[in-house]
C-alpha cells in the first residue's frame, strides 16, 4: 500500500521529521518551550518506569534515544549506568554527545546506526532501553536478534512502542499489543511486565513492556511478521466507491463513523483475494462485529477501554474466484461496552 523508507535516507527523513514536530507543537500548542517540558517530564517518567528493572551501575545500551536533554542525562549519570546510545540521526547523535560533554559527563558513548545492526559484542549489556524506536525497523526479527545478542544472560529489554493500524509510512506493521508479546516469546524472552498508558502529551496510547532475555529458544514462531507488514497489502480507503455503508455515516478527515446497532458496511473484494481486513476502532463504544464473505464468517469483540486502530482479519481457504461482497455488521455489545458504534478507517486486502 504505502512505500517504507529506504536504509540510506532514513536519517534524513528522521530529521525531517523532527523539524516539522517543533512546527506542529508551534502551530497546535504556540508555548513550544511550555510543550517540550511536558513531554520531557513524560521521558523521564519513561526511564523511571524502566529503572525499576534496571539496577544502578548497569550497563545500559539506549536504542533511538534521539535528542538528549540535560535532566534525562543526570538523571542516567546518577545511577551510575555505563550508558552507550545508538541513533539512526547523525545530527541527533552529536547533539547529545555535545550536551554530555558540556555536563562533564566524558563515560557516556554515542554511535550512529540502525536497530537491526547493533555493533556492539555479545552479552555486552545488563538491559536495552529504547521508546518509540523498535517499530521503525526494517527487519523485525534482526532487531529482537540483535537485542538478545548483545544483552547478557538474564537481562532486560525495556521497551515502548507504539501499537494498531496508522498509516504512517515509517512504521511498516500495524501489531497489536498482544502480537507485540508473541513476538518477544518468540525471540526468547519472558514478559515481566506489559502496560498501556498515555505517558505523552500527545493523544493516543502507547505500550511498555520489560521483559527477560532467556537462555534459550521457544520451539518454532507464534507469528510472521510479514503477516502485518503494510506493503503486503493493498489498501482501499473508507471513502472508495467499493465501500458503502447501508445508513449515510458519519464522515471525518480519514474515517467515518455508523451508530447504533443496526448499520452494516459492505465492501467489494476484488477477485483473486485471499484475505480482507476491515481497518476499525477498537474503543469503549465499540461492540461485537460479524464479517462475512462467501461461506466465511468471523466474529470479533471490537471493545476496547483504550482507543485504537486495528484491522479485523478474514482469511479465505482459496483465492476468491470472482469479485465478492464482504458484509460488516454489529451482533450485540459486552457488558462493558458503551455501545455499538462502527468506525471504519479502510480495508486492507491481498
């Protein structure tokens, strides 16, 4: 659907990506400097959350740790961690070099590169900490790899990402969180601890995990990765003429909404498609969903007391031999849910 970036200019689009956030926080929030004293709040808040996993004088490898500020800086050269940082921006990487050096902080080490090629030795590190990075990677198996490579025996990976379907290019899957755990279980890996929050100022959730490098394998994979990366799926957008909606929705800007508890949604699934996957909210006024094509059916529980964008997935047992109708429509709602709402953002095929 979408092209991801190429390795050798991703820096660059980092960057880029950088500048137009200070002009978003200018033009949304005007105190720029009132903002990013939030958000900084926030991170530390995040190495706190870390921390507790993290015994003073550890060898810590920070992967994506973007620009440093000067109260995160103390606050690692406090507990004594022989800290090392990785960035995939040259211009982020020397600017907190230059920040730890004014502090007097010379131990800290700082190298440019990418989150599936760690150059660092094996069992070099007591934990790996990294926000909003992993998601970026290019290959998903080689980053666990590399983090598993190069912590040793028993440590930990304290992790936040990101989670569910977006169409922003840089982050090629759309996991949700449980699949985020199958992936760490299949790197070798015990779950210590998983939580969803909204630690940033920003809207939207995110999820943190700390979890343990084990000294083996599990036998064979829970999942394939390649099963969630966008490009592998063509994308229709909610307001196709392949999509209509029974009651005139709702429309916004990239999604429209059907209320109450009798919409439905049909969509035209071109011929030869092997699976379909309405792109839809999961939230508290979410409620169960029945999707239907040919002779298949499945049924999902879309509620959801934090907001999120998931695609649900129906697979066909052959190609489907002529184009078809695939129908969505709401069965009921859970004890919790608020309602029956439909909130459709596109449909994924392939």
């Amino acid at each position: 659907m979408t092209n991801t970036t190429d390795r050798d200019t991703f820096g660059v689009r980092q960057a880029e990506m950088t500048a137009r956030w200070f002009e978003n926080v200018k033009r949304q929030h005007g105190d720029v400097d009132a903002y990013i004293r939030t958000r900084f709040s926030a991170y530390i808040d995040r190495w706190k959350e870390a921390a507790r996993f993290i015994p003073n004088g550890s060898r810590v490898l920070d992967i994506g740790g973007g620009n440093l500020f000067e109260d995160l800086v103390r606050f690692l050269a406090d507990r004594k961690y022989v800290y090392q940082y990785i960035d995939v921006d040259p211009s982020s990487v020397a600017s907190s070099q230059a920040l730890a050096r004014s502090l007097g902080i010379d131990s800290f080490t700082f190298q440019h590169g990418f989150n599936d090629v760690l150059p660092f030795q094996d069992s070099g590190f007591d934990a790996v900490f990294s926000s909003h990075c992993i998601e970026h990677s290019f290959n998903l198996p080689a980053t666990f790899s590399e983090i598993r490579r190069v912590l040793a025996g028993g440590g930990n990976l304290c992790m936040a990402v990101p989670f569910g379907w977006e169409v922003n290019p840089e982050h090629p899957y759309f996991f949700g969180p449980n699949e985020w755990l199958a992936l760490l279980r299949q790197a070798g890996f015990r779950i210590r601890t998983a939580q969803i929050g909204s630690e940033y100022p920003e809207n939207g959730y995110d999820f943190f995990i700390s979890a343990q490098r084990l000294d083996s394998l599990p036998n064979g994979p829970l999942l394939d990765p390649e099963d969630f990366r966008k490009t592998n799926f063509n994308f229709i957008a909610f307001d196709s003429d392949q999509i209509k909606a029974r009651e005139t929705p709702i429309i916004k800007d990239d999604h429209f909404i059907c209320q109450g508890d009798n919409w439905e949604i049909n969509v035209l699934v071109p011929k030869g498609a092997r699976e379909i996957c309405p792109i839809m909210l999961r939230h508290e006024w979410s409620g169960s969903v029945q999707l239907s094509c040919e002779n298949v059916a499945s049924v999902e529980d879309l509620y959801s007391w934090f907001s999120y964008v998931q695609p649900i997935r129906l697979r066909f047992e052959a190609p489907l031999a002529q184009d078809s109708f695939a129908t969505l429509r709401p069965i009921g709602r859970n004890l919790a849910s608020a309602s029956s709402e439909g909130v459709l953002y596109g449909v994924l095929y392939r």
